[in-house]
C-alpha cells in the first residue's frame, strides 16, 4: 500500500469515529431528554397505596382499626382526601372488601384491602341453679337447665345438648353435662352435680340446699334445714312453713335497719311508724291461732291468722305497723306507708282484694323485707302485687310445696 493509500484509510477511519461518536453524543442527549421526561411525568403521578396488608383478619365481636391508606401526587401528600368505600361488620364473621379511592380532578386511583372476620372465641355456658344440687329419693328431678351465649351466634341457648343419668329412686351421686357449639364449630361444656339422698326423718338438712321444684315463674324452690326458699327468698304462708326449731328470736338486724330509715324519713314528714308486733315463736303463734280459733271458729281463723309454723313473724323479716284496723290504711301514715314503703325494702304482705292468692284478708299494717330491688318490682307502679304472684306460688294449706301456682 503506498504512503497516500495509508494517508486516506487514515482519514477514513477518523472520520468514521467522528460519526459514531456524534450518534452516541445524540443518543445519549436523546436518552437523558426522554429519561427526563418520564421522571418529571412520574414525579407528577397520582398515586395510592395500602397501609398495613392486603388480606387482614379480626376477631369476632372485637374491633376492626383500620391501618388505613397513603396518596400522594408528586411531592404532595393527598391522603387526607382518600375516601373509603364498605365496612367491616364484626358482629358477623365473614370476608369484607375495603375500597380507598383517591382522585385529582381529572385521574382517579384505587386500592382494595379484604378483611376476614372469624370466630374462634368458645361460647360462655351459664349453669341455672346451683352447680351442686341435692334432691330427694323419690321425688322428681326437674332439671333447672342452663344458658349458653356466643359472640358471634348470640342467644344459642336452644342449641345444648343435656346429658343426665340422675336416677331419683336410687341413692347416689349423679352428673348432668351441657354441651353446646356455635356455627363455627367453637364447643364448651358445663356440669352440674345432682346428689339423691333420703329424706332425713328431722328438718336438718345438713345445711345442704336440697331442690324442690320450680315455681310457674321459673324460680327455684328449695329447702335447706326445713326451711323454705323460692329464688333465694324465705317463705312462709301456708303452703310453705317454717320448722318449729326455725327462730331468730328478734326482727332481723336488716329489718331493723330498713325500718328505722323508713321511720325517721317519716318522722320527718310528721308521721310516726312504730312496730306492735314483731318476730313470734313457733309456739307463740300455735297459742294464738287456737285463741282465735276458739273464738270465731277454725275457718275464719285461717283469714286473719296463721296456723303454727306458717306465720310470717316466725321469720323475724315481717311485723305490724301501728294498728290492727284494716281502716289505718286510709290515713295519712297508712297511705304514706303503702306508696313508700318499697323504697326501704318492704312490701305490703297481704293487699286489698287479693286474699284468694295470699290466703289472708287485707292488712293494711303488715309489712315484709325483702330488698329494695324486688319490693320495688312487687310495688309494681302503686298496683301491688302478691309475694305468690311475683315468685309463682301458692298459699293452700296442704298444697305441694314442689307446684308453682
């Protein structure tokens, strides 16, 4: 090759690297040009996107905090303005869908969270009664039953399984098992123990609760050392008596104090409450029943008194107010005591025109403790009711204690 062939493959080749190195210059101007563009374009982007995950799960009854959702549009922050759409209903398991919707005017951006409700929570089961129960042989068990509650199911009460193998004409010890289970598959269980033992020749019961029966308003009747109680309340009238070794001696320390309040409240309105009869004795009331018997006769005896063991005034929770005179009722303290009496605790034991529930005429001077709460339900708004209407009981001489009324 001669020295000009050389000089102008020389040129040439220069000149070739000149040209590639100006269409790498363009490209790389080009690139950055367009690499400008589309961040300048991404920097302006709406955007939105989930705090927390896209799949959560809550509990059943408990609450749902939503973690929420971040939008933005370049450097400004739009979440304040993110609107949501569906709810999360705890109270029912399930899937639920959460939608977070953002917009600019002109673009509109969206997420979705899907949020599961589920139940593993046991449902609660409530005994009725007591856990341990002593009935006696031959007599019949009536089973008080029990409550079951679920977060999620509610009232599943209908849905226990009773199993008993309480046999009433054998002596022994018993069990009786509540199953229940929620639509979930969550169970719990209870159990009661049912004792049958035989009827003491005495009244002692040992100091054991032993199950009588259920009265037509559904409270539990029992007897624990031959005395009587209907939903945790003494009894006394004349289906249900009173052992002639039961006596307190005196009125009650919670009589007393109830009545004294009641008193002074009075006292301060000028009326003057004292107490003529209290707590009687067994036998107390044995002589005075026959006093009056003899007097008028067995039968009109039984309207106005009780027979020994069937009187109130044994329980030291009752006593006679002021006077004997049905008429007291229409005075002020009569008419006082009646519409406030309740207040403190007490109920008008036997009240006009309701002798053939209580079994005795009206006393307008009779009074009975047994709680605020209940002698207020007893009160009934000014139209009292019996202590046998509100427990469910009756008041028959010979009547079975183990039938409501």
């Amino acid at each position: 090759m001669t020295e000009q062939q050389k000089r102008h493959l020389a040129r040439e080749q220069k000149r070739k690297r000149v040209m590639r190195n100006r269409f790498f210059l363009a490209f790389a101007v080009i690139a950055l040009f367009f690499a400008g563009f589309v961040f300048a374009r991404s920097m302006n982007r709406l955007s939105i996107t989930l705090n927390g995950p896209e799949k959560d799960t809550v509990e059943c009854g408990s609450e749902y905090s939503d973690p929420g959702a971040l939008a933005a549009k370049g450097k400004n922050d739009l979440s304040p303005d993110i609107w949501i759409e569906g709810t999360v209903d705890t109270s029912k398991p399930g899937d639920y869908t959460l939608s977070y919707h953002i917009s600019d005017g002109k673009h509109e951006k969206s997420v979705e969270r899907t949020v599961s409700v589920v139940d593993t929570t046991f449902p609660e089961i409530e005994l009725e009664g007591d856990e341990e129960m002593t009935v006696y042989v031959g007599t019949e068990f009536e089973d008080p039953g029990a409550r079951a509650y679920d977060i999620a199911d509610g009232d599943i009460t209908d849905r226990i399984a009773v199993i008993s193998d309480v046999d009433t004409s054998t002596e022994g010890t018993y069990m009786v098992r509540y199953n229940v289970a929620d639509r979930a598959g969550n169970a719990a269980s209870a159990e009661r123990t049912v004792e049958v033992v035989k009827r003491p020749a005495g009244s002692s019961t040992g100091g054991k609760s032993v199950y009588i029966g259920k009265s037509s308003t559904g409270y539990t009747i029992e007897q624990r050392d031959g005395v009587y109680y209907v939903g945790g309340i003494l009894v006394a009238n004349k289906t249900y008596d009173l052992p002639s070794s039961y006596g307190p001696g005196d009125l009650l320390s919670e009589f007393m104090t109830a009545f004294n309040q009641f008193k002074a409240d009075g006292a301060r309105r000028g009326y003057n409450y004292r107490i003529i009869s209290g707590f009687r004795s067994y036998s107390y009331q044995s002589g005075l029943y026959q006093r009056y018997a003899n007097r008028d006769g067995y039968a009109a005896a039984d309207r106005y008194s009780a027979r020994a063991g069937h009187s109130e005034h044994q329980s030291g929770l009752a006593a006679d107010i002021n006077s004997l005179e049905q008429s007291w009722g229409n005075t002020a303290e009569g008419k006082w005591l009646a519409d406030n009496c309740y207040k403190y605790g007490f109920i008008l034991r036997y009240p006009q025109g309701k002798e053939s529930i209580t079994g005795y005429m009206y006393e307008s001077w009779h009074i009975r403790y047994v709680g605020v709460d209940v002698a207020t339900r007893i009160y009934n708004g000014g139209d009292w009711l019996t202590l046998e209407e509100y427990l469910g009981i009756t008041s028959e001489y010979g009547a079975d204690p183990a039938v409501g009324r």
